[in-house]
C-alpha cells in the first residue's frame, strides 16, 4: 500500500485529517508537543470523537493542533474545551465560522 493511500486510511478511521471542518467552529491549540498530542489524543476519546487535525511541529519542542467542531456548536461548548485547552498547559484560540 502506497504511503499516500496509507494516510488516507488512517485518517479516515482515526477521525483525524487537516481539512477543517465546512461551516463548524474551531479550537487552535498550540504548546509543549507532548501536551498538545496528549489533547489531541483526549479528544479522540469523546464520545462522539471530536475531529482533529495531527499535531504540526513548530519547532523547539512546540506544536499546534485543531480541534473541528460541527456546525451548531453552542459558544459555552467552545468556551469549555479552550478551558481544558488551557488547564492542560495549552494557548488557544477559537474561530468561529465565517
């Protein structure tokens, strides 16, 4: 299997992928790398799965990553989990759909 087709699988049953998603809000989490994959990692265990991009390297030891919500989610929704960014060590940033 080509390395291509491979990460399309991988993403497509991991809920994970770096498109956002069309129309929803989204949370940008940026930190220490092992806290912002440990994020990541905690919002794939929500149920239903939260979408989110793989943690990109920013060098020196940081990364960012990107939580998609769906369309429809309630500002105090978005307010929670930028506070869960943030008790985990995290800055964030919420954008809203425009």
């Amino acid at each position: 299997m080509t390395m291509a087709a491979t990460m399309v699988l991988a993403c497509a049953t991991a809920g994970c992928g770096v498109a956002p998603v069309a129309g929803g809000p989204e949370l940008t989490v940026a930190g220490p790398s092992a806290a912002v994959e440990a994020f990541v990692r905690a919002q794939g265990a929500h149920r239903p799965t939260r979408m989110t991009s793989f943690p990109q390297a920013l060098g020196d030891g940081r990364s960012s990553a990107r939580v998609m919500m769906p369309i429809g989610t309630p500002a105090a929704a978005m307010q929670a989990l930028s506070q869960e960014a943030v008790a985990a060590g995290l800055r964030s940033i919420v954008v809203a759909p425009g």
